[in-house]
C-alpha cells in the first residue's frame, strides 16, 4: 500500500500597520472652542495653562479688561473655596447687566467664555465638556 502524503499550504498574512489621525486633546479643546466663539451671544474666550495663554474676542480693544475679569474671578474663587472649604473649583457663572462669563478649569486650562446675557451658557459648558 501506498501512503500519499498530503501536501500543505502554508499561507502567511501580513498586515501593515494602519496609521489613524487622532486630534490631541489641546486641539479638540481649541476645536470647541472656536465652535463656541460662533454661538449667538458669544463674544470670545481666553484659555491659560502653565505654557501659554490664547486669548480669542470678537472686540481686541478690551484684552484687558476680559483678562483682568477672568484671572480676578478665578482667584477669588479659589480663595473662597478654600476658606469654606469647599472643595476643588469646578466652574463658575459670573452674571452682570450686559455680560455673563463662564470659568472653569478642564485639565490644567482655565477657560473663561464671554457672553451675552442671551447667549446658552449650558449649551457652552455641554461642547466644553465634550472634549
């Protein structure tokens, strides 16, 4: 008797590498906010961490104003948090006559969005979060 050996196949597959683009997480963050700064009402924003600071206003002439705004009511609340011991800052809605701000701290940004008294402030804070 006569045994056949049965011939096998040996069949390779290689796969290359797939390369997918994922946006960094600092600009998904710039993304939603230039999106925001579209938003009926909005009038800009200023995003600061410990390298550099963004400061984004449909109105240039009152830089200063909005930064000293938004870096005096991020101190006093970090001063207010700690003398009620109230925990870590979360965010925080300052309402004036013509003028409302949205401030929080995502990551190590201290956001602060500019805003009309119309403008949805929740609606901000949702794409902010989105990131």
């Amino acid at each position: 008797m006569v045994k056949k050996r049965k011939e096998t196949e040996e069949i390779t597959t290689s796969y290359e590498p797939v390369a997918i683009e994922t946006a960094t997480y600092p600009d998904r963050l710039h993304t939603n906010l230039e999106e925001i700064k579209t938003y009926d009402g909005v009038v800009g924003y200023i995003i600061k961490n410990t390298i550099s600071a963004t400061v984004d206003l449909k109105d240039p002439s009152s830089i200063v104003d909005y930064a000293t705004l938004s870096s005096t009511a991020f101190e006093a609340t970090e001063e207010l948090s700690e003398i009620f011991a109230m925990g870590n800052f979360q965010g925080i809605i300052v309402n004036g006559k013509n003028l409302r701000m949205l401030s929080l701290i995502v990551n190590e940004n201290k956001i602060s969005v500019f805003m009309q008294n119309n403008a949805d402030a929740e609606k901000i804070l949702r794409k902010i979060q989105m990131v």
